[in-house]
C-alpha cells in the first residue's frame, strides 16, 4: 500500500513539475521575444514567428508528461493494489 502512494506522490510531481518548467520557460521566451523586438522593429514579425514555433515545441514537454501521470494513476496503481 506504501507503493501506492508512492506512484501518486510521482504523478504529482512530474505533472507539476513540468508545468512550472514550461511556465518558467515562456516567460524567458516571452521576455527575450519583447528584447529582441525592441533592439530590431523591423525583425519583429519573424522573431514572433519563431517565437511561437518555440511555444509549440515547449508545450509539448507538460502534454507528455501528464500523458505519463496518467499512465502511472491508471495502469500502475491499480495494479499495485490488486
């Protein structure tokens, strides 16, 4: 049974770990978007493009890993009780 909570306490932490992971690295993103715009107005729309390509590759890191803690909260715990 100590496994258990054990897998839920793992759940936990990956979701949310990666969720401020990514929070942390949008507003770097977001921030470098804003410098970079200032420093160069005319390069501001291709900077805003890659910007959001880059959004799009840092989104994926917290679908994966709640994709992971549900795997975990699902199949695995179950199967420690029974």
């Amino acid at each position: 049974m100590e496994a258990l909570g054990l897998v839920y306490v793992a759940s936990a932490l990956l979701i949310g770990l990666g969720a401020l992971g990514t929070a942390i690295g949008f507003g770097l993103l977001g921030g470098k978007l804003l410098e970079g715009s200032a420093r160069q107005p005319e390069q501001g729309p291709a900077l805003q493009g890659k910007m959001f390509l880059m959004a799009g590759l840092l989104d994926a890191v917290p679908m994966i890993g709640v994709g992971i803690g549900m795997y975990l909260i699902f199949v695995v715990a179950p199967g420690l009780v029974g």
